[in-house]
C-alpha cells in the first residue's frame, strides 16, 4: 500500500527565509500528488497538486514544489516566507482506490 | 458557491452513546470522502462514497463505524457505543469526480468524555 512520510514535523523560520519540506512516498506508477495546507482555525486547503505534465508546479501564495520520480519525492518550496505562512503543511498521494494517504503534516512557525 | 458543510463543530458524547455526524458536499460533486484526524496526525482515510454507494469503506475501524448517503449528496457518519478512542476531528471531502481534488470541510471535533 501506498505511505507517505515528510520528514520535518516542525519547522521554525524567520521570515524571507526559504522554506523546503520535503515529502516522499512509497511507490511510483502514475501518481497524482498534493499539498495541503491548514491555517490555524480553518480547514484543510489545496496549496497545489500535480497530476501530469511539467514536474514544477506552481501554487498559490508563492509555494512551487517538484515532483522527482526517480526519487518518489514531491517537495514544497518557497522562496521567501511571510508570517502568515505559519499553518501545517500536509502531503497526501492517492491510494489505488483514490483514498488520499497523508503525511503526518510539518507545522511550520514564521517568526515576525 | 458553497463549500463543503460539517455539522456539528463540535460534539461532546459520554462513553457508549451513539452520535451522527452530517456532512453535506459541494452540489454536484459525486464522490464523499470521510477522514479522522487525531492530534499531531494527518488525516486517516475511513470511507468514501460514489454517488450513493460506498466505494470503499475499508478504512472504518470496526463496524461501530458506518456511513450512509442515501440519496447520492449529504452523508452521516454514524458511531455507535462511542469510546474514549474514537475522540479526533472527523472531516468530510468531496470531489467532481473521485480521481479530483478533494475539498473539505471544517471537521467536527468529537470528544468521548
């Protein structure tokens, strides 16, 4: 069965800091991939997801992140983070039955 | 337009009672997905629904746990004989189709005193 591990689950930055998580999963074949991200007080959120195509996707808010197959990873970068981008970061992947399986989540806290 | 729906926000139940939780998705979307969150987790798949079918219900602990959406939109979450255990936030999904990006909702946060 699929899994998903990230690897920082917590991460404390200043702000304009670069920001990386990083997400890997377990096994390859066609994947869909996302990440979601939960504000505090507010429910979970697509930030971005890639399904085909360019390997470098775009999000809202500035966040990209790069589906490497050959290292089964889909990492989150930005650039130059803002204290509003303090929130928990969840990678999930699609079971074979369309099941979303999560990562346990990195919660990310920008210091002003 | 609306998002996904979840109520009640919160429920607070007494070890062995029964509770329902409702969750109405995005109009027109075909697939529900039910997930339990527990805290400093992600979320843990429990079931999800294709229109009016359960697709795939593997994921519900034991069978105190079911779910129905009998008329293919708002789904229940129904738990019987509750144990302290079952304590999470349960959030509800939906999708266009279920190979989508699923939106969810709020969650309702259960505690099982």
């Amino acid at each position: 069965a699929q899994s998903v591990s990230q690897h920082n689950h917590h991460v404390i930055l200043s702000e304009a800091a670069s920001l990386e998580l990083g997400c890997n999963y377990s096994y390859g074949g066609t994947v869909n991939l996302f990440w979601y991200v939960q504000y505090p007080g507010q429910h979970l959120q697509l930030l971005l997801k890639y399904f085909s195509g360019d390997p470098l996707v775009k999000g809202i808010k500035g966040f990209e992140a790069e589906f490497i197959k050959s290292k089964f990873s889909f990492n989150l970068r930005k650039p130059s983070v803002q204290w509003s981008d303090t929130a928990e970061y969840f990678c999930a992947v699609p079971d074979s039955n369309y099941q979303l399986i999560w990562g346990a989540g990195t919660k990310l806290i920008i210091k002003p | 337009g609306a998002g996904v729906s979840q109520t009640p926000s919160n429920k607070v139940t007494e070890k062995g009672k029964y509770v329902e939780l409702r969750c109405d998705p995005i109009s027109g979307h075909t697939a529900l997905y039910w997930y339990r969150q527990s805290l400093g987790q992600g979320p843990e798949f429990l079931i999800y629904f294709q229109g009016t079918g359960a697709a795939d219900d593997s994921g519900l602990p034991n069978d105190r746990f079911f779910a129905v959406r009998p008329e293919g939109s708002v789904s229940t979450l129904k738990i019987q004989r509750t144990e302290r255990g079952d304590s999470a936030v349960y959030l509800c999904a939906s999708s266009l189709v279920v190979s989508n990006e699923q939106f969810f909702g709020p969650g309702t946060r259960l505690t099982v005193l």
